[in-house]
C-alpha cells in the first residue's frame, strides 16, 4: 500500500471510530434517563460542580456544634439531627437519596468555627451548611461561604441579621428572631406590669444586642423610663454572680435575661440565692429543661416567662398530641440515651423537618441556586412539634421563616402557655 493510501485508511478508520464513540454515548444517555423514573435518583450534575455534595444516593451537608466550650448544652441539638437524618435514610431518604450529615466540634470557638467551615466545604464537599450554631460563630463564617455561594441555611441563632435576603442572600434562619422576640416582651410588659422597673443582662454580641434593639422597639418612647440599668457578660466569663447583684442593687423588679444556657442556670440559682424576686423574662434559647432549668433547681425556675414557639414536651396537655407523640417515638427509637424533654431536642426535630420539605421540592434539582430558591418557597409549613397557630412562611423576600410566639410561664413542672399567638412585626 501506497503511503498515500494508508493515510487516507487511516483517516476513515479514524472518522469510523468517532461514529461509534458517539453512538455509544447517546445509547448510555438514553439509558440514564429511562432509569430515572418516579422513585429512582437522577445522577447529579457533572457541569463543573453544579451540584456539589450530592450523588445519585447521596446529599453530604454539614454542620459546626459546640459539642464542648460554654455553649455546649447545645450540643444535643447536633446529635439529635444526626438520629433525625437516620430515621428519614431508614424511611428511603429524600427523592432516593439519603441525608449524610457531618457534624464538627467547634467549642462556640468562631476562629475554629471557620476552621471547621472551610473543611467542609473544601475537604468534605458538602452541599451546603445546615444549622450550625451560634451569632458568633455563624457571623465568623458567613463572609466565607457567601463569597463560595454555599448556602448557610437555617442557622441555629436567631440574631435579626438572618433575615437580610438582599445582602446575604445565601443565609437564612429558622426560629423567630431575638429583636422580635423581645419586642414581645416589651409589649406585654408594658400591659402587664407598666410600672415596671426593668433591668437587663445580655451576650456582648450580637445575639445580646438585638434584644435591646426589640426591647426599644417594644417599649417605644417608655424605653428610658422602664429600663433602669443594662448588664453585659462574655461568653467566656465564667460566671455572672456580680452582674446579678448589680442589677439587683440598681432596684429592679423585673428582669430580661439573654442568655446561652450555662449563664441563664446560673442566673435562676444567684437570684434565689440573693433572695431576689423579679418579674423574670427569660430568652427562648435557655429554656431547657435539661440544660437550663434542672441545673438550676426546678423550684427556683418557678415564674419565669418566656416566649414559646415549639412545644414543651413536659407540658401534660400534650400528653396525646399527634405531632409530639410522633416526636416521643422517634426520641424513643432512634435516641434513647438522650432526655425526650430537652427542649433542644425539641428544637432540632422541628428544623430538620423543615429541611426535609425543603429538599423534598427540589426534587433531582439540588443546585445550590435551587436549595437557596426552595428555601424560600416555604408555604404555611406545621411542623409537628410547633405550638399550634405557628406556621413557617418564607419568600424571596422574607427570611424569617417563623414570626409568631406565644407566650408561657413555667410552673415548677413545665410552661404553661396563655394568652393569643403573637406575631411579631
């Protein structure tokens, strides 16, 4: 054969082997779709990423919890989701996929909370952030994965600055903010007891502050004359002994405390101790049974107020309520080492089911675009374990996916709730 001729055969060998190559392709694309029936998973996304995190069994999401560290009472709610995610993977999953949580130890550290983050995203390839705690450590990493674009969904703190969908369109919250919830409380102060003499322990941080923010905004133009005296404390102090008897030498008589768990127990017992008896508001986030409120003495937590928007488990009118017995069995199956009436755990059913509609409407469409957009798309959702006339609503433009409290005192046993369901503005 010529050298002329071979070229030439080897071109068409060459063209004849494209022909087949392609054929085949579009055979195997052929038979990915016709598998991809009701039921089954479609694979995910190979364009460069644009489904991180997710296979065609599989969507990896992550989570930093203070499992140690000040705020580690919290840490319930970590292990708590994690015996959520196996009872859904038991069930089949979400659209045939199954949940993989990764949870990490950040100690209530931002510095590490970063650390952690960027491990996450970058080592583990999570989809996205899910319900990692704390205003510190959520504002420590928010920068990072807004400029990543994962998205930082329902965060586990309830500073106000979560509900900013047009300067953080990638972060949203979960629970009613702190500024509404203490504009709550200033509102019903002021009916209640109008000549109050109010003082305030707070977080120096964010989650401190915006309940001075709403405690203004509920008290309007009464602020100055209500409010005697304000004291903060850091997250690591190791107690706040001299601030109580601070507040209580200012000559008040009645007291909003804004505080983790560990500050908020040690605050009932030095009242008790000190023989103080203010008209007491408690902020939601410390009203654990078990962190909270058996720390400190059940019988000294006796006449605190809070705002409730979950259930109290101890509460005996629920004795027989659907959504908590349903609650009480998955506690009882999946988590028996843990106590079925922490509040925490209470917490952590109620996001994740929230989680689980979200990714549900997204379907096989698990970009993070789509998680973000699904998000916010939540219609009247009732959770199982919401106090009953509280619904999650979000939108584009609203991140705040629960607005409504009611409000309830405690009794030496559980919350008694009275009064309407309050939404806040």
């Amino acid at each position: 054969m010529s050298k002329r001729n071979w070229f030439v055969e080897s071109i068409k060998l060459t063209l004849l082997a494209g022909v087949v190559l392609v054929a085949g392709c579009e055979k195997k694309k052929a038979e990915d779709k016709g598998s991809s029936g009701p039921g089954v998973a479609a694979p995910a996304k190979d364009d460069k990423g644009a489904m991180p995190g997710v296979t065609a069994t599989e969507i990896k999401i992550g989570q930093t919890m203070p499992y140690s560290g000040p705020a580690s009472a919290y840490g319930v709610i970590g292990k708590t989701e994690q015996g959520f995610f196996k009872m859904i993977n038991d069930k089949g999953g979400v659209n045939g996929r199954k949940i993989n949580l990764i949870s990490l130890d950040d100690a209530y550290n931002p510095p590490k909370s970063v650390e952690q983050i960027r491990k996450l995203v970058e080592n583990e390839g999570v989809a996205f952030i899910f319900n990692s705690l704390g205003t510190p450590s959520n504002t420590a990493i928010q920068p990072y994965l807004t400029e990543k674009k994962v998205p930082q969904l329902f965060v586990a703190t309830g500073a106000d600055k979560w509900a900013d969908p047009e300067k953080h369109p990638w972060t949203m919250g979960w629970q009613p903010s702190y500024r509404l919830e203490s504009q709550i409380y200033g509102k019903y102060l002021l009916k209640e007891k109008p000549n109050a003499k109010l003082c305030v322990l707070y977080q120096n941080d964010d989650f401190g502050k915006d309940y001075l923010t709403g405690l203004k905004q509920g008290l309007g133009d009464q602020y100055d004359k209500v409010v005697i005296k304000t004291a903060s404390y850091e997250a690591t102090d190791p107690t706040v002994d001299s601030q109580v008897v601070s507040l209580q030498s200012a000559g008040c008589d009645a007291l909003l405390t804004a505080a983790i768990p560990k500050f908020a127990a040690q605050t009932i017992r030095k009242i008790f101790d000190i023989n103080w008896k203010p008209f007491h508001l408690l902020s939601n986030v410390a009203i654990s049974r078990t962190a909270v409120l058996q720390p400190a003495g059940l019988d000294k937590s006796t006449g605190v107020i809070s705002g409730l928007y979950l259930n109290d488990p101890a509460d005996p009118t629920l004795a027989d309520d659907p959504g908590m017995n349903e609650y009480r069995a998955f506690m009882k199956q999946y988590l028996p080492d843990l106590d079925p009436n922490d509040g925490n755990s209470v917490y952590a059913f109620g996001v994740s089911t929230t989680l689980v509609k979200v990714l549900t409407q997204c379907g096989n469409d698990l970009s993070r675009e789509n998680i973000m957009k699904q998000a916010a798309s939540v219609a009247k959702l009732v959770v199982p374990v919401a106090v009953k006339g509280v619904e999650i609503t979000t939108s584009a433009t609203n991140f705040h996916p629960i607005a409504q409290m009611q409000l309830a005192k405690f009794n030496g046993t559980s919350f008694e709730r009275f009064g309407e369901v309050i939404a806040a503005q």
